[in-house]
C-alpha cells in the first residue's frame, strides 16, 4: 500500500469518526448547543479541554519553534504550561459559580452594561479570530503534505470539515469529537517520539532520552546537537538568551493570554458543579502533559535529524566537525525532502552552483569567513518551522503506518481547537449581541439559526486570513494570546476579585488594552495583518525597548489594569447588589447549572 493510501486511510477513518459523533451528539436545544447540556463529566471535560487547547500551535509548531529556536523559544512551553495553572485556579471555578453561557455574559452581567458586553464581544472576536489562523495554517500545512495538495486546498478542506461537525453539533458535538480528537493526537504525537527516541539514544521515553548518550557519537544528545549547529554557524541549542525583558513579558503574555481565553473557559461552563469545574481543569492539566513534557524532546530530536540528513557525516563525527561539514548533494536528496518540496514548505535554492544543499546561518557575522572557505555563497534551504514535527517520522524512516497516525494527529489537534474558536465566536454574536443586546425577544429557534450562520461567516473569515498568515502558527496563536492577555484577562480578574470596580473602568480598561496592543501589533505586522502596510520593519532594532509584538500583551494587560483602576476610583461604584454578586461568587459552593439572565 502507498503511503498516500495509507495516509487517506488514517485521516479518512478519524473524519469518518468525528462526524459519526457529530451526528449522534447533535444539538436540540440551546444549551446544548452552548455548554453541551450542562452535563458533561470532568474526566471527560478535561480531555475534550486538552484536545481544545492542544491546538495545531501545540501539535505542529511549537515543536518546530523550540526545534529552530532552542531554550529561546522554551517560552511557548512556559507560558502555555502557565497560564492553563492561573487559568484552573483563579477563573474557572469562579466564573462556572457565575452560572453564564459566555465570558461576555459575564461581563455583561457582572459590569451591569450593555457596552461593556458588547467591548467583551469585540475582544472574544479578535481574539479568537486571529487564533483560529493558526489552526487554519497548521491544518493548511497537514492537509497539503500527507492528502498531497496544494496548502490553499488544504485549507478549505479544513473549512469544510469543521463547518460540518461544528455547526451540526454546537458545544454537545464539539465536546465529544474532542475527546476523540484528543486520543488520536496523543497516540500520533507520542508513538513517533517513542520510535525515534529509540532510534537516537535506545530510551524509550522521550523527555528521558532527550537526556541520554546519542548512540551514534557516543556523547549527550543535547551536547551532540549544539556542536552541530555550531559548526554551521547556529547559536547553541541550550545557549541563553540576551533579552530577558522580552523573555520574561512574552512568557507572561502566553501566561495571562491562556488565561483570558474565550473558548477554552467556555469549556468550565459545561460540568454540572463548581467542585466539577476544578477536577475539570486538574485532569486538563494531566492530559495536557502528556504532550507538553514530549515536546522539547521531540523539537532536539527533529532539528538533529534534519541537520544530520543534510550533513550525513556529521551524525557520528565527535571531533572533527569541520571535516565533516561535506553537504549532500541535491540529486541524492531523500524522498521524504522531494514530497515536502512538492507543497512549498521546504525550498532549495543553489547560490553558488554546486549541486549540493548549503544549510547553515548565512546571518552570522562570525561564521562568514568559514563559509566564504567552505565556497558558500548563502544558505540555500528554507524549511518552514510548521513541518518538523509531520516531517520527523518521514526523516527517521518510520513505518508507513507511523506518518498516516501524524497526519491524522496534526489534523485532529488544528480542527479540535478551530472548533471551539468558532463556538465561542458565534455564541458571543448569537447569544450575547442578537440574544442580550439586539433582540431579546428572539425565540430560542431562531438564536440557533443565527448562531449556525455567525460560525458559518467565521469559518469563511477565518479561512480567508489563513490563506494569508501574519506567521507561523505558533507566533500567529501568540498574538491572539497578547491580544486575549491585554484586553480579556484584567477585566475577568477584576470582576471576580474587587467589588469596587465598575462598569466605566472596565470598559475603558478594555478599550485602552485592546487598543494599544493592536496599535503595536499593527506597527509591526501590518495593518489587520495586511502584508506591506507595515509602519516598521519587524526586528529587534524597531522594537519599542527590545518588546516584540509577541510579547506586548503583558504591558497590554498592565495599561488595562491601570486604566480601570484609576477610572473606576473616580466614578461612581458599584450598584450594592453587584458588590453582594461578586462576594458571592469568590466562594464557589452550590452553583447549579448554566442559565441565561
């Protein structure tokens, strides 16, 4: 069998499977279609939370990041890691006390106004939006690769495939094709690790072996890769980093951005208790592990095969790394380089007409003279940081069967957490503005239809930034998470624990957060992410005291912060009745079920 059979028949089956759940779990009511019935057990919510939040970012590109950035890029495993701890502790079980459908319910309901509900929805829906590119990348990436199109196909398969499931099902069909999604991306993210850390170091557990002896060269994994990269001019693997303010707020960003995250606290809503919503988030946490605490081994793993393919000398050489630096030549390239050529996420261009494939930092001052007498006249491949991780199985030539289980875990990881992007989306417009600020009146039929058509308006949108990403999947998932940290986060923090803050300070705080942030990332990256509208180049050189705009939401968050308390001392406090409210939702005992106000 062809390994593009076999791969149709891994992503075929798990379709098949999510959409057979779909229709059994399909919504009839609207509570089913917002918080699944209220019903839903904890160990099942954890799983279905983890497989929304282990997203295409998660399974596809935060691997590749750590994979080409090393310890530098260890921030995304941090601040993820992070966030999903203050998100179990601080918020969830007190907003689930709350008894909302939505975060901008309780916005709305806690700040008693109706502008600030529509600001909350304003926020949910950039948020989230500019998240659910990085799923529509990452699976655009999938797709292209093992159902062997072109990305932009891969894409609209996408589209199409959560439109389908999606908006049949609502919350009850994404909760339970989640838990299906979750187990087909853990087994295909952890048994290619399990395989290739056998391979590399004979230890069977990945986050042990990426500590063991690499058994071709005899000396420590770790210690092997950066004497590779180094001889082709790469910083250390394990070096540290110079800017630790951008350090330290990025982190912080990921960390208060998970935090603030629409549809990952939606997720809180739909367990039957407030004692539910904490295992919930514990068991989340067990499962989350699972692939967070395989993923550093798996980026060392997948950046030593990759350099080693290209510099086959080098896998055992201890000493003479320059001896070794002999590239392969581009007519013996592997069949596994040739396939990932066909999509267009690994390019090779021959600068100084050899017929071999130069790899190496062609940016480092240091390393000019040694190439200029290598005859390197400039690195001559580009391999995009979303592939490694669907690529590493091909690149240790694992069983066909191994790639067809990736391919179908990097689908299930994008489709899981686009799924529940556009949930919270389309509840925010059906529920919190044509339900509580447009139309109040509107039947409970007519709220369903206007929910399925916003998700339907999403997924085109979504679709069409996807076809144009501001970056990869996880530097475009950072910028949701900024964006979520800046504007979402402050204001669900305040409205659970001060009483003094009101409707005005949190507006305003949402406003100036939301508003600075993008003002910044826009500088950047483009007006709406336009390409070439750009004020300044996106370098370290432009950047505002060295602050990316991955890492602006943390200083987002704190103008919010600020913001809100200052206004709100000067107006008018809290109605007495709201003060009681967010009193009583700080001790969270004997919260019913989800109910509309």
């Amino acid at each position: 069998m062809s390994q593009f059979a076999i791969n149709l028949l891994f992503v075929g089956a798990s379709f098949a499977l999510y959409i057979g759940i779909a229709i059994w779990a399909r919504a009839g009511s609207t509570k089913d279609f917002y918080v699944a019935g209220g019903g839903v057990h904890p160990v099942t919510n954890g799983m279905a939370t983890a497989a929304d939040w282990m997203s295409a970012a998660s399974f596809i590109s935060m691997a590749g990041l750590i994979a080409s950035g090393g310890y530098a890029n260890s921030t995304f495993l941090m601040g993820w890691t992070g966030g999903f701890v203050i998100l179990a502790m601080l918020l969830a079980p007190y907003l689930r006390k709350f008894g909302k459908f939505t975060v901008p319910d309780f916005i709305g309901e806690r700040f008693y106004s109706r502008t600030a509900r529509v600001v909350a929805v304003a926020c949910l829906i950039i948020a989230s939006v500019t998240y659910v590119i990085g799923q529509m990348t990452g699976a655009g990436v999938a797709f292209s690769r093992f159902l062997e199109v072109p990305s932009t196909w891969g894409i609209w398969i996408a589209a199409v495939t959560v439109f389908f499931y999606a908006v049949l099902g609502g919350m009850k069909g994404i909760t339970y094709t989640q838990v299906a999604q979750y187990v087909v991306l853990i087994v295909a993210y952890t048994i290619p690790a399990v395989f290739i850390a056998m391979q590399l170091t004979g230890n069977p557990i990945p986050m042990f072996g990426m500590f063991s002896t690499h058994t071709e060269s005899g000396v420590p994994l770790l210690q092997k890769l950066d004497d590779v990269v180094n001889a082709l001019g790469f910083q250390d693997y394990t070096g540290d980093v110079d800017n630790k303010l951008n350090m330290v707020l990025f982190t912080l960003s990921l960390m208060i951005g998970t935090a603030g995250l629409p549809h990952v606290i939606i997720r809180f809503f739909t367990v039957p208790k407030v004692a539910d919503a904490r295992w919930s988030a514990g068991w989340a946490l067990v499962f989350i592990a699972l692939l967070y605490l395989t993923a550093p081994a798996v980026a060392s793993m997948a950046r030593l095969n990759l350099m080693t393919t290209v510099y086959p000398e080098m896998t055992g050489q201890v000493e003479d790394y320059e001896a070794a630096a002999e590239p392969i030549l581009y007519a013996d390239r592997p069949a596994w380089f040739q396939t990932w050529e066909d999509t267009g996420l690994i390019v090779y261009s021959d600068v100084n007409d050899d017929g071999r494939i130069q790899f190496y930092n062609d940016t480092s001052e240091g390393f000019t003279g040694t190439a200029e007498e290598r005859g390197w006249a400039g690195n001559e491949l580009t391999v995009n940081n979303d592939i490694l991780v669907l690529a590493n199985p091909e690149i240790a030539n694992l069983p066909g069967w191994v790639v067809g289980l990736i391919a179908a875990g990097g689908i299930a990881a994008a489709l899981s957490t686009a799924a529940g992007l556009l949930l919270a989306i389309s509840s925010a417009i059906s529920h919190d503005l044509i339900k509580n600020t447009i139309n109040p009146n509107i039947s409970e039929k007519k709220e369903m239809l206007a929910a399925r058509i916003s998700m339907g308006g999403a997924i085109l949108l979504a679709t069409y930034l996807g076809l144009n990403p501001p970056g990869f999947a996880a530097q475009t998932v950072a910028l949701a998470f900024g964006i979520a940290a800046a504007s979402l986060f402050p204001v669900l923090m305040m409205g659970i624990f001060s009483t003094r803050m009101n409707s005005a300070g949190a507006i305003c705080g949402m406003l100036a957060g939301l508003i600075s942030t993008l003002l910044y990332i826009f500088t950047y990256l483009g007006w709406f992410f336009i390409p070439g509208t750009n004020m300044l180049a996106n370098t370290p050189d432009n950047w505002f005291i060295g602050i990316s705009p991955l890492s602006f939401g943390a200083v987002g968050a704190m103008i919010n912060f600020a913001v809100a308390f200052a206004v709100s001392r000067v107006t008018a406090p809290p109605p007495l009745a709201i003060q009681e409210l967010v009193e009583s939702v700080r001790y969270p005992k004997g919260a019913g079920a989800a109910v509309e106000h």
